[in-house]
C-alpha cells in the first residue's frame, strides 16, 4: 500500500475504505469496470456502423 500511495494511486482515505469493507471496494471497482467495458463497447459499435456508413 505504501507504494501505491507514494505515486498517487492511493490516497489515505481509499487506504482506509478498503481496510474498513475490502468487499465493498471490490464490487464497486467490478462495477466500474463493467461500466467502462460498456463504453468501449459502445464506441467499437459507433466506429463499426461509421465504418459501413461510408462504404
């Protein structure tokens, strides 16, 4: 943890969230991680369907 929080990647209050309810931060992180599979998935979609716009 020490060396996260050294470079920025964690900050004493994320350090204590997840001392406090490691479970908690694990299913918000799959959460985002969910979310930002969504987006990507969404822009291949829009770039696919510009893609056989123009063709």
């Amino acid at each position: 943890m020490a060396a996260a929080m050294s470079v920025g990647l964690l900050t004493e209050r994320s350090a204590r969230c997840i001392a406090e309810d490691p479970q908690a931060v694990i299913r918000a992180a799959q959460e985002l991680q969910a979310l930002v599979w969504e987006i990507m998935r969404a822009r291949f979609e829009e770039e696919s369907t510009d893609t056989t716009a123009i063709a």
